[in-house]
C-alpha cells in the first residue's frame, strides 16, 4: 500500500509556474551567451548549472528525489529544444 502511494505521488508531480518561468530564463541565457559554441548539449549545461544553484531557481524540492529529477530532465529537455528553434528562427530571418 505504502509503494503503490509513493509511486501515485511521484506521477502526479508538476513544476509550480515559477519554476517553469525559471528553467526558461536559465536556458535563453546560456543559448544567448556569446562565448557558447555548441548548442546540442545545451540541456546538460542547463542542468548542470540548475543542480548548483538551486535553491536560487526554488528547485529544492526537486533534488534527492530520482522520479523528479526525471520530470525536471525532460522539462529541460523540452524548454532547451524550445529555445534552439526560437535562436534557429531568430538566426534565419
């Protein structure tokens, strides 16, 4: 019983709307940073740089806990790919 609770809470977990607004604004940073040459891998340096500060991006509930550090990963994942088709689209016109 205890399990299948723990499993249902870790499913139903979701980024409050300032952390979004966070991870976002993290991501154009590092895209926009004129010294950034590779932009694959942007997503490691994201959460690279998310992991060491993250009780400044109010990520502390997110750390320690392996089922939300995978909902984080793919939320960056996803804002990271966002970002490269908004430079991609910016470098284009």
């Amino acid at each position: 019983l205890l399990a299948d609770l723990q499993i249902r809470l870790e499913t139903t977990f979701a980024l409050s709307p300032e952390q979004r607004t966070n991870i976002r604004i993290v991501a154009g940073d590092l895209m926009f940073d004129p010294s950034r040459i590779t932009f694959t891998t942007l997503h490691f340096d994201m959460a690279d740089r998310l992991r060491q500060e993250r009780e400044a991006f109010k990520l502390t509930n997110i750390y320690g806990n392996p089922a939300r550090e995978c909902f984080l990963t793919i939320c960056i994942k996803r804002q990271c790919s966002s970002i490269r088709n908004s430079f991609r689209e910016l470098v284009r016109a």
